[in-house]
C-alpha cells in the first residue's frame, strides 16, 4: 500500500465544463434516503435531466 496521496499519485477532480466520456447519474429508489417522500416528484425532473443530456452525450445510470 501507498501512502501517497491521490493528486501525488496524478489523480484530479476535473471541472464540469472539461472533456468527458460520459454523465454518470445513480436513479434513486423509492425506498433509498436521496428523496423522502419526493420519489414520485423528482422522476419527472430526472427523465427530462437525462433527455436533455443524452441530446449531447453518453449517460450511464447506475441503479
């Protein structure tokens, strides 16, 4: 193991205006603790979210 640290190591949180592969989103379940007693109000506004970006890039949900 290493004990050196992530940006010793090259690694960088880049800015959301850079270059990139793809969007990643994580659907929220209506069990999960992301939107209590939201979950049927914020799927509408998550499809359009993904409607929206898929017109311009590559979205990977994870669920």
């Amino acid at each position: 193991m290493t004990s050196q640290t992530p940006g010793a190591l090259g690694y960088r949180m880049p800015a959301e205006w850079e270059p990139h592969a793809a969007t990643w989103l994580s659907w929220p379940r209506r069990e999960g603790i992301s939107f209590p007693e939201s979950f049927d109000r914020v799927l509408p506004a998550l499809r359009a979210m993904v409607e929206a970006l898929i017109q311009s890039e590559q979205v990977c949900i994870n669920v």
